[in-house]
C-alpha cells in the first residue's frame, strides 16, 4: 500500500535528523553528502531500504560497507548502500 505524500515528507524529515546524527562524524559526512543529493526524490520503496541502513545496523559495519572496505550483507547490499557508495568513491 501506497503512502500520501505527506507521510514522505515526515519520514524524509525524520530521516535528515536521524541521518545526520549517527554517532561518529565520519557516517555523519557520508550520510549528510547522500541526503543532500537524493532524499528529496527517493521512492517510498528506497526510503524503506534508507530506513533500514539507519536503524538496523550499527555505526562500524555501516562504515565498512559504505566506503567498500567490506562487502555489505546481501540483504542491506541495495540501491540505497550503492548510491551512498558512489558518494564516498567507493565504487
């Protein structure tokens, strides 16, 4: 089921908080550089997997997968985590 826009916007704005709050300033800079570039036009479905990466896994492995210096799990190995990666130069 669909969401309204609305509801997207709210959980944009929850995740630009949550996002530039990570704990280490280094995830702080890459999520900022990827929130800058492609919250405001991520599909409801890449918000989902976005979501995800902030709330699920934890600051070091988030690191690691996101500038390559360890392949991420196949289930958070998304879209989302390669768009970040570009933005670190990873890929």
């Amino acid at each position: 089921m669909s969401i309204d826009s609305k509801e997207l916007e709210v959980r944009r704005k929850k995740l630009l908080f949550r996002g530039g709050h990570r704990g280490t300033k280094e995830n702080d800079i890459l999520i900022g550089r990827f929130m800058d570039a492609h919250l405001a036009t991520l599909s409801e479905a890449q918000l989902e997997r976005f979501e995800t990466l902030m709330n699920d896994v934890p600051d070091a492995d988030f690191f690691k997968w996101a500038t390559g210096k360890e392949p991420a799990p196949e289930d958070y190995d998304t879209d989302v985590l390669h768009m970040i990666q570009e933005l670190s130069n990873a890929r």
